[in-house]
C-alpha cells in the first residue's frame, strides 16, 4: 500500500511539472506568433535541426554518463529520460531540480538507488555546464578585447569571469575531492535538518558513495570520457549553430565572435536566475548583448524568442508524447 502510495505520488509530482510547464509555454503565446509571422521557416527548420542533433548528444551523454556509474537500464530507456529530463529542465530551470527530480523519480522505480541516480545525473549536469561556462569565459573575453567597454563595465566583466572560474573550480573540486564533498554534505545535512526536521543523512552517505565509486570508474572509462567530451562540445556546437540559423531565418547572419558571446551571457543569465526557464531574463540578456554588440535591438528580442521556442518549446511539446510509456508501470501497477 505504501509502494502504491509513492507511485501516485511520483506520478502527480511529475504531472504538476508539466501541467506548469504548458503554462509557460502558453503565457508566451503572443510572441510565438510573432515570430511564426516574420521568420524564413526553411531555415527555421535547419536551426532545430541542429537542435534535435544538439538534444541527442546531450541525451546519449546522460547514457555514457550513467554506464559509467554502473546504472544497467536499458539504453532507450535512458535516452527517454535524458531526453525528457532535459526538456523540463530546459522549461522549469529551477538550477537543475526539475530535471533531477524526475530523473530520481523514474529510475527510482527500476531499482536504481536513488544516491546513484543523483550522483550520475549531478556529474553529468556538471559537464554539461561546465561546456556552458566556457562558452561564456570566451564571450567575456571577447567583449573585453574587440569591443570599446571600460570603466566600471570591464571591471564588472572582469569580476564576472573571474567569479565564474572559481565557481568551477569549486563545483569540480567537490565531484572530485571526498574530503570537500563530505564537509559540504555535512553542512547540507545539517541545513536541512534545522529547516525542515528531517534526517537526509542516510540519501547524502548513499550520494557519496556512488560518487566515489563513479569517480574511481573514470580511470576505467577513458573512452567513455573521450566520448563524453565530444557529445559535449557536439552538444554545444549544434546549439550554437542553432542560434546562427535563427539569425539567418530573420535576416541578419552575424559573425562567430558575436554569436557566441550572446549566446553564452544569455543562456547563463537565465540559468543563474530563479525564474522558471529564466523566462523573460535569458532573452532579455541575449537580446541587450546583441544589441550592445551592434545588432538591431529588435531584431536580437526575436532571435531570442525564436532560440526559445525551437530550443524549450518544440523539445518540450515533443517530449509529453513520451510521458506515457515511462509511467504506464507506474499508473497500472496492481502491487
């Protein structure tokens, strides 16, 4: 009765996540014809192209990653999760927790810890945006040098850059040093106890365990890292050329330095937000760069509305035709 329980309560959580997601999408609605009005959708369509291509590397990463960590699920079911996992997560963006959760919440029910399902879709997160933050490092640098910024702005830049290494720094340091990891977690622990009354010490000593263990497997899986790295820069690349083609379907193909340091500061600042699917502030941030980049300050916000929709949109919309299967066993399960 209790494992029933649980299993509805999965299913409404994951649920209420779409039903929020829909909601997004809808609200921005009014934009969304917009663009449908003024964009050359032959290359409309090659930009999510590139994105479905950019989708495959990052949902096949997530097998690579979850092979390493000794997670035996059937590779199209990993890819389902990944993929679906992404595209929530690329809506809701609550730093990463909608993703997580429903990746725990699904391969919790094939008997796969849950400290293992953490531990390997926080690693494979960590790479994913480890891609991300260098991408912006090279943005940064490149506001720096080829354009007339000064003053209080190249120092603000600067400071950014620099609080974005040691952020990496950090984060890397954690995945990869126990002794760091187990004070954070110890402080987490404690955190939560005061806050919420509850005892996660037993999750985090499992979270732990099976970073240690995925951690001492990559000396075992240089190929599976060599692989990793190449569906991440794949990842990145597609995405990128994405957003060029979305230029190009308006009108207006800009040069590489350009398109990258958009790109990056964008994506970054919506991340970083805690608005969900850093709506309104990813493409505010694009939008403001570009602009200051010497691209039509409209024409920017409709570049950054079209990446949105073929990028969070489409994959979303796409992926509830896939809930279904996942959660048959759940929603019909007799025990």
């Amino acid at each position: 009765m209790d494992k029933r329980r649980s299993q509805k309560i999965i299913v409404a959580t994951i649920v209420a996540f779409l039903l929020l997601g829909v909601l997004l999408v809808v609200l921005d609605w009014q934009d969304v014809r917009r663009i449908v009005i003024e964009a050359d959708w032959e290359l409309a369509l090659i930009a999510l192209l590139f994105i479905v291509v950019s989708y495959l590397c990052l949902s096949y990463g997530f097998v690579v990653v979850s092979r390493i960590f000794d997670i035996k699920m059937k590779i199209r079911e990993l890819l389902g999760i990944g993929y679906i996992s992404t595209a929530l997560n690329n809506i809701l963006a609550f730093s990463g927790a909608a993703g997580h959760s429903l990746r725990l919440a699904l391969m919790k029910r094939q008997e796969v810890k849950a400290g293992q399902v953490l531990a390997s879709s926080l690693f494979h997160s960590h790479l994913h945006n480890l891609g991300m933050f260098c991408l912006l490092a090279i943005g940064l640098v490149f506001l720096l040098i080829h354009h007339s910024v000064h003053g209080t702005t190249a120092i603000g830049i600067a400071l950014a850059a620099g609080m974005l290494i040691i952020l990496v720094i950090i984060a890397t340091a954690i995945i990869f040093m126990q002794p760091l990891r187990l004070m954070v977690l110890r402080i987490l622990s404690k955190a939560i106890h005061l806050i919420a009354r509850k005892d996660v010490t037993p999750f985090l000593n499992s979270f732990d365990q099976a970073m240690v263990l995925g951690v001492k497997a990559l000396g075992k899986h240089r190929l599976s890292l060599s692989l990793l790295a190449i569906l991440i820069a794949a990842e990145w690349i597609s995405t990128i050329v994405a957003v060029w083609f979305c230029f190009d379907a308006l009108g207006s193909p800009i040069s590489v330095g350009i398109l990258i340091t958009g790109f990056a500061v964008g994506i970054s600042a919506g991340n970083l937000s805690m608005i969900p699917g850093g709506f309104g502030v990813q493409e505010a941030s694009m939008a403001g760069v570009y602009a200051l980049l010497g691209i039509s300050f409209e024409k920017a916000v409709l570049v950054s509305i079209m990446f949105r929709i073929i990028y969070d949109f489409v994959p979303f919309l796409v992926s509830l035709f896939l809930y279904r299967s996942l959660l048959r066993p759940l929603l019909h399960t007799d025990e």
